[in-house]
C-alpha cells in the first residue's frame, strides 16, 4: 500500500512539473502578459486538485482496504448500511466497501467463563447457602456463539458480549441457585442436581442472546475454616456411627449364617439318614432276591464239590496206585542195576589188582637192573627248588638218601 502511495505521489509531481514547464516544440513564446499568467495558474490549480484527489483517495484506500479475510474457526457477517441486508462469511475473504458495508467477525470456538470472585469462601463476592455462610465455589462455564442464529443476533450482539451478555447471565443464575441448598449439600450431596439446574436455568438465558450453553462444571468446593472443621468432626462422628452400624450388621449376618448353616447341617444329616435308611432297605431287598437265586446256586456248588471230591479221590487212588506199581518196577530195576555194578566192579577190582601186580613185576625188575631210577624217583617227588645230587649207594647197603638226612639219623639207626 504505501508503494502504491509513492508512486502516486511521484505521478502527480511530474504531471505538476509537466503543466508549469513552457512547451519546448509549440509556437515561439509571447511576450509575458496577465492572461498567460492566469491560464498557467488554472492549469496548476486544475493539477493539484487532481493530485490531492489521488493522494486522498490512496489514503483512504489505505486506511479503508475494501477486503476483509475470516479466519478458520471464525464467522464474519457483513451489513449492508443501504439496505440493512446481513451476509454471513466463513472462512476467506469478503469485500467490504467503505460507507457501504460493515463487517463484524466473531469467533465459535468454545469459551470458558470461570467467576473468580465465586472461587473462595473468603474472596469478595463468595456464594451464600441457604444457611446464610459464604461458599467458595470452582466453576466453569462453557459456551460458543450459535452459527446458526448469528447473522440474526449480530446487530444486537455487542462485541464484548462474554462480559455484557455471559458474565452478568452466569452470576444472576448462581447466585440464586446456590441459596436454594445447603452448605453440605453444595459439598457432597446434590452437586450433580446443582450443576443441572445452573444448566437449566442458565442455558435458555443465554439462547435468547444467540449463545450456545455447552454445560456447567462445578469443581472444588471452598468451606468456611469454622464449618470445616465442624465438618470433618461430625464426618468423624458418621464414620464412626457407620462403622459401628456396618460392624452390628456384619455380626448379626455372621449370626444368621451360622444359623442357616445349622440348619442345612440339619437338613443334610437328615438328608443322609434318611438316603442310608433307603439304601439299607434297598440293599436288604435285593439281598433277598439275590438269595433267591444264590441258594439253588449253593446247592449245585455243594453238589458238584461232592462230586468233585469223588473224584479227586478215584484220581488219587489211581495215581496211588500208579505211583506203588512205578516204585516196584523201579526198585526191581534197581536192584538188578545194583547187581550188575557190584558184577562190573569185582571185575574190575580183579582186573585193577591183575595189573598192578604185572606192573610190580615189571618195576621190581627194572630197579633190579637199574637200582638209579630210586633215586630219579625221589628227586621227582621233591621240589624243584631242591638241588638234586646223584649219588651212588652207600657200601653197608644203608638208604642211599642217609647222608642227605644229616648224621643224627645215622647215630639214632647206629643205637
């Protein structure tokens, strides 16, 4: 914009420079008179009327651009000063002419309004119970512009409308609303029932106005120090009190469980009399029928352990019989093996003592011959560990072994 203004401006002085410099190809200057004078004059006069004309309207282009943007999230509305017509716009630009149009642009996202002189018990303006005691109270409330009813509003809408319109609705509702209840049901009781009714009364308020109630939140509550402290005596006290009730509850519970379980215990042991008194009946009954049939059925197994017992013992008999005749085949057998052993072994003794004594024949002569093999004999009796030594026999015709023996021997033979 101010480039556009400076070249304007710089336009407007060559136009000006242009009407008071002489012609340089025009016809040969006259001679200076008063006319001439003036025309110039009306020239220059006509030059800057037009420039200050341009220098003006750029300003007011400036200070007036006829082309407003909206935002994203915003709504403008447009009001013709003619005709008295309303344009809602959203999001982009709209052309707003100066003198012709006005353009006005609010926003719909949510707001929240929060009553800080409402928040303590001891703040300026705290909330009163119906009990007369100042209550500090956390609240919030949340609203937004309706899109639908905003071009209808927006002449009555003033801009500040959160502190004309929202914040004087908002304390004229809660103010009345929290002196309905008391103290203690602002704290615990009734708090969802007090939000509902602010929302209530609150909402349709602020809809004649174009404004959208979103909802109410009500958060910590502020007690004067002096009920506090009653408060958490007597929430003692409750406690206390519901404890003790709960502990009575329980025991008497306790009492009748243990009553209840007496008397399934009764229940059941009757229960199982009477199923063992049935079970004794039924099983003596089918004992009954079942001996009606055991007893035909013990007589065969009597009758056939007599004949089985006859018999085993014909069996035995015959086997006893067997067995006697087996023995005495066996035993004659016997006895004839027996005999033909002692048959077998006298021959063999008589044959054993034929070659022994041909053996001792055959020995007898050979040492006869040979009297050394004595001597070859017992060296062979003895250990190997023993040196043998070949001697010839002594001359007296003593044992040939006497010098080996030692001299006590040969003394002991001499006495």
């Amino acid at each position: 914009m101010l480039h556009r203004l400076n070249v304007m401006a710089r336009a407007a002085r060559r136009m000006l420079a242009r009407t008071l410099r002489p012609a340089e190809d025009g016809p040969p200057a006259v001679p200076f008179s008063a006319e001439a004078t003036l025309s110039r004059l009306a020239r220059a006069q006509r030059t800057l009327l037009f420039a200050g004309t341009a220098v003006l309207a750029g300003w007011l282009l400036y200070k007036h651009f006829p082309v407003a943007t909206v935002a994203r999230g915003d709504v403008g509305v447009r009001t013709n000063q003619l005709t008295g017509g309303v344009t809602q716009w959203r999001d982009g630009s709209v052309l707003v002419l100066p003198g012709l149009h006005e353009m006005r642009v609010y926003s719909l996202r949510d707001q929240v309004y929060r009553p800080e002189q409402v928040s303590r018990s001891s703040g300026p303006a705290p909330l009163q119970s119906v009990e007369g005691l100042s209550v500090g109270v956390d609240l919030a409330v949340r609203y937004a512009l309706d899109p639908a009813r905003i071009a209808a509003v927006a002449k009555s809408l003033p801009d500040n409308y959160a502190g004309e319109i929202v914040e004087p609705a908002v304390q004229g509702v809660i103010y009345k609303v929290f002196a309905r209840y008391t103290v203690r049901e602002i704290f615990s009781t009734r708090r969802a029932e007090i939000q509902q009714v602010i929302e209530g009364e609150l909402k349709p308020r602020l809809a004649a106005d174009g404004i959208v109630l979103r909802g109410v939140q009500m958060g910590k509550v502020d007690l004067p120090a002096d009920y506090k402290r009653g408060m958490e005596g007597l929430l003692a006290e409750e406690l206390e009190t519901q404890k003790m009730r709960y502990t009575l509850e329980l025991k008497d519970k306790r009492v009748k469980e243990t009553e209840l379980e007496a008397q399934a215990d009764k229940v059941r042991r009757e229960v199982r009399a009477e199923a063992s008194a049935r079970e004794q009946i039924i099983a003596a009954k089918a004992q009954e029928e079942a001996m009606k049939h055991v007893l035909p059925f013990k007589q065969r197994q009597i009758e056939q352990r007599q004949l089985e017992a006859e018999a085993d013992k014909q069996s035995r008999m015959k086997i006893a019989e067997g067995s006697a005749q087996a023995r005495r085949i066996e035993a004659a057998g016997e006895a004839d093996a027996r005999q033909k052993l002692a048959e077998v072994e006298a021959w063999r003794m008589e044959r054993i003592g034929k070659v022994n004594a041909e053996q001792m024949a055959r020995e007898g002569a050979l040492i006869t011959q040979h009297p050394l093999l004595i001597q070859k004999t017992l060296a062979d009796k003895l250990s190997d560990k023993i040196q043998v030594i070949i001697a010839p026999p002594p001359g007296d015709g003593g044992f040939v072994g006497a010098g080996l023996l030692g001299n006590s021997r040969v003394a002991a033979r001499k006495e």
